[in-house]
C-alpha cells in the first residue's frame, strides 16, 4: 500500500462514517441524540475536508499515479 492509496481509503471510510451518522441522526427522535449525532457527523465532514486537498495534492505530484493514468 502508498500512502496515496491509504488516504483514499482514509477519505473513503470518512465519508462512509459521516453517512453513518447521518441516518443515525434521522432515526432517533431524541433532541440530545439527534445533536450528538449531527456533531459527530460534522466532525468526520472536518476530517474529509482536511483530507481531500492532500489526496488532491497527491493525485497531481505522485509519479507513480501519473504513470497509471497514463496507461491505455
């Protein structure tokens, strides 16, 4: 594994996570719940958000990810 794929992945499970909390959110009526819920789901929306520009970075700079676009 490279780091580049290991943040894709990180980026990945972020997201997948945030989701998570996100139907969580939806399902309960409990106000306190609802509020955990949102916040923790923010939080990895925080982590995707500092993530992304780096696996951006990555994506531009990496020889070796240029040299797999480049394939036919």
């Amino acid at each position: 594994m490279t780091v580049q794929s290991d943040l894709e992945r990180a980026v990945a499970n972020a997201k997948a996570q945030m989701g998570m909390y996100a139907q969580f959110e939806a399902s309960t009526t409990d106000p306190a719940a609802k509020k955990m819920w949102n916040e923790m789901a923010q939080d990895m929306k925080r982590h995707v958000d500092s993530l992304t520009p780096r696996l951006s970075y990555l994506e531009k700079n990496n020889p070796l990810y240029q040299q797999h676009q480049q394939k036919p």
